[in-house]
C-alpha cells in the first residue's frame, strides 16, 4: 500500500504542474501575429524579436526562432521552426512516462499485494491447524483485496490523466502549427 500511496502523490504532483503549463501553452494572444505581421513589414525585426520574449508562450519562441532566421531560404526557416516546435512538445510532454508507467504498474502493485496476502491468509490457516475458523482467511482475503481495490484505483486515475494531458498537448500542437503556418504565409505575402 505505501508504494500506491507514494505513486498516487506522484501522479497527482505531475497532472497539477502539466495542467497548469498547459493551460499557460494553450493561452492564445489574439493581437500577437497582427503585430509581429506589422513588425516585420515595417522592418522592425529587433521590436519582433522583443514582442516574442515578452510573450513566452510555446508558440512566440518557435516564431522567434524563425524571426532569426529571416533572410534565410525559406526551407531553413521552416526546419528551424519546426526544431523548436519538436523541443517545445517534449517539454510539454514531460513527467507524462510516469503517469503511463503508474497507469500499468499500479494495478500490478495491486495484484502483488492480493497474492502475498493470500499466501499470509493460507499460511495462517495452515498454522491455525485444527483451531482454524473462518475468521483467519477472511481477514487475509479482505487485506489482499484492499491492496487490488487500490491498485486499481490508482491505475485508473493515472490512465485518464495521462490521456486528458495527451489531448491537451494534442490541442497546443495544433496551435504550433498553425502558428508556423501564419508565420509562413506573412514570410510569402509581399510587404505592402
């Protein structure tokens, strides 16, 4: 049961800490791409570039990254981009593994402290010897069964909250891209 009980804090710590980058990463600023557009139309690259810091969400560093990379092919800008954008999801995605692993290990935990306590409830019967009463194994069986009820139950919780992160890294890797392909398309346009 302590193992559950410390993989459960575990699992708890890193949904809050993901759930609030996250929520950060997902922060959309609606004026962003007008004024970077508005920047770099009217040569201002240094104020582009100062914008992007100032903003520091996920998708203002990979449109950083291509602001240094103007004047370059067009290729090189995208890769550069999309560099970022790789890094910036795998930062997302962190302390994700220890959910997925608590998802699968936990209920096993579980089932270990079923067994074990079934060979106690078993063994104590067997030592009862001719005193033996149902009372013995059904305190071994009601242990061993806690220890499967809380497997479980950690495995469950760890399993939606690793798919809830998923689709929330999901939907801000969908904002990335959609990011680049604004910062592409005002690359492409002519200045006016």
């Amino acid at each position: 049961m302590i193992p559950l009980a410390l993989l459960s804090i575990i699992c708890i710590y890193i949904f809050i800490e993901r759930y609030i980058v996250l929520r950060r990463a997902n922060r959309e600023d609606a004026s962003f791409m007008k004024r970077i557009k508005d920047y770099i139309h009217e040569g201002e690259i240094e104020s582009a570039k100062n914008l992007c810091k100032k903003n520091g969400s996920p998708y203002a560093r990979l449109i950083l990254k291509g602001i240094s990379r103007i004047g370059r092919p067009m290729n090189d800008v995208l890769v550069a981009i999309e560099n970022t954008g790789n890094l910036e999801i795998a930062n997302l995605g962190k302390g994700l593994p220890w959910l997925a692993t608590t998802a699968a290990g936990a209920p096993m935990l579980g089932f270990l402290g079923t067994v074990i306590g079934m060979v106690e409830a078993f063994f104590s019967l067997a030592s009862a010897g001719s005193a033996a009463n149902i009372g013995v194994l059904a305190g071994g069986i009601y242990e061993a069964l806690v220890t499967t009820v809380a497997g479980l139950v950690v495995g469950i919780i760890a399993l939606f909250a690793y798919n809830y992160l998923v689709s929330r890294i999901n939907g801000v890797m969908k904002l990335l891209e959609g990011k680049t392909m604004e910062f592409m398309d005002l690359l492409n346009e002519p200045a006016q």
